[in-house]
C-alpha cells in the first residue's frame, strides 16, 4: 500500500512537518511520488519509521539513528533486540526511582539528618521532597503522617539502607511467587502481603488492615504505583491488591 505523508502522519502520531525534516535528512525518505511530485509511503517505510521511533524514544540523536539503520549489518531483528535491552535497562531504572517515590509518599521524608553524600547513597539522584507537599495535601491531617514524618526524621543512613535492602528483598519474592502460579489469595500470597504490612508499621506508622487495603486500591488507582509494580513484573500491581485484601479479610 502507499500512503500520503498525512496519514503517516496520523498513524505514527508525528507531524507533517517532522516527516518533510526526516526526508531533508536521509532519515526516512519516501519510497515513491506521485506524477505531482506529492510523497508516498509504503509499508517497509512505516516500519522504519516505527524504529525510528522507537531509537527517538531512547533518547538517540536523528543523525545516529541514521547510522544505526543504515549499517548494513544490521536487521529488524537486531535493532528489535537492541531496543529490549535499552528499555530493560531504562525500565530498571524508572523501577528504582519509583521505589523512592513510594518511600516519601508513605514516609513524607522530610528532615532525613543524612549528609549529601549519604543522601545519594540511599536515594541516588530522587529528591523525596519533591512529593514532600503531595503527601502533606493528602495526609497531613492524620495520625499516620505525623508518625511516619516523627520516625523518618530520626533515621540514619544505616536504617535507610536497610529499609531499601528489605524492600527490594521483599518485592524479588512476590514476583517470584507470582510466577509461580500461586493464587494472590492462597496463604504464601497472604503471608508476603502481611509482610508488607508489618514493614510499614515498624518503620512508619501503624498500618492497620483498613489503612493496608486502601494502599493497595490506591497501588491500582495512581499509576504512578500501577507503573512502579508494572515494572516489575506484568500484573504484579493487581496480584499484590488482591493479596492485600484478602489477607485482611482473613486476619480481621
């Protein structure tokens, strides 16, 4: 099929304006005109044009994507490949900055008496106050909040890391579990899902079965937590809320 550079356009979700500029540079040129001169595009051109996309996404320059595609060793297949392991590692790291964007909504950490240094090694480069005024619109006027702001205030480096480490411990087991096959509402499920729960309310505040069950709707809710769970394992996010409820419809 040939297609004019408006549906491309519309298709791709790009402009006509960055197709005419991918055409100017050798990036993605039409494979065919009309006896007016007018651009026609045919399906092998959509495919480019979805990997140029794809390399735009992963932040590469145009004029290294041109490279890349026209290196005559490469295949679709090998740029396919190459795109995974770009987007697994990119996943990765999203994965670790939401962990502490979890962190500082539950514990509002504020105050953490860490030096920058220190400060690096427990979050990296993620300012937890930056969702410092989300959390206090959301739950400044609770109990929980002035606990969980009281306690993290006096945690050092050493407790901090160890949240981390406890955290990450904790989630490479439930994705593990749920790989298994196991039910979210069979007890393994339930055990790691009160696990969660006993972890808040030792380093933050008292997390009860009400308070445990309306994190777990909101695991489902904010994407930003669907996102964070997501990363870790598809369907981790709804595997953990039906865990989280039913462990507190059994315990309570």
């Amino acid at each position: 099929m040939a297609y004019t550079v408006g549906q491309v356009a519309r298709l791709a979700g790009v402009t006509v304006r960055a197709l005419h500029h991918y055409d100017q540079i050798g990036l993605l040129s039409p494979s065919g005109r009309t006896g007016a001169g007018y651009r026609r595009y045919s399906d092998a051109d959509l495919e480019r044009l979805q990997l140029v996309r794809y390399y735009r996404e992963l932040g590469f320059p145009l004029e290294q994507i041109a490279e890349i595609l026209d290196d005559p060793a490469g295949d679709r297949d090998a740029h396919l490949r190459r795109q995974h392991e770009l987007l697994t590692v990119r996943i990765k790291r999203l994965q670790e900055m939401v962990t502490a964007i979890e962190f500082a909504m539950e514990a509002n950490k504020l105050n953490i008496p860490l030096t920058p240094q220190e400060r690096f090694e427990v979050f990296g480069d993620f300012e937890p106050e930056a969702y410092a005024e989300e959390a206090e619109q959301r739950w400044g006027g609770t109990d929980a909040y002035r606990e969980s702001n009281r306690r993290a205030s006096s945690y050092s480096k050493d407790d901090w890391l160890r949240i981390k480490g406890e955290t990450e411990d904790w989630g490479q087991r439930i994705v593990a579990l749920m790989a298994s096959g196991a039910p979210a509402d069979g007890p393994a499920a339930m055990e790691l899902a009160e696990e969660h729960r006993q972890h808040i309310s030792r380093w933050f505040y008292e997390c009860s079965y009400e308070i445990h069950t309306g994190l777990a709707d909101m695991y489902l809710a904010d994407e930003r937590f669907l996102a964070h769970y997501e990363a870790m394992a598809p369907g981790l996010g709804q595997y953990l809320h039906e865990a989280i409820h039913a462990n507190a419809i059994t315990r309570a």
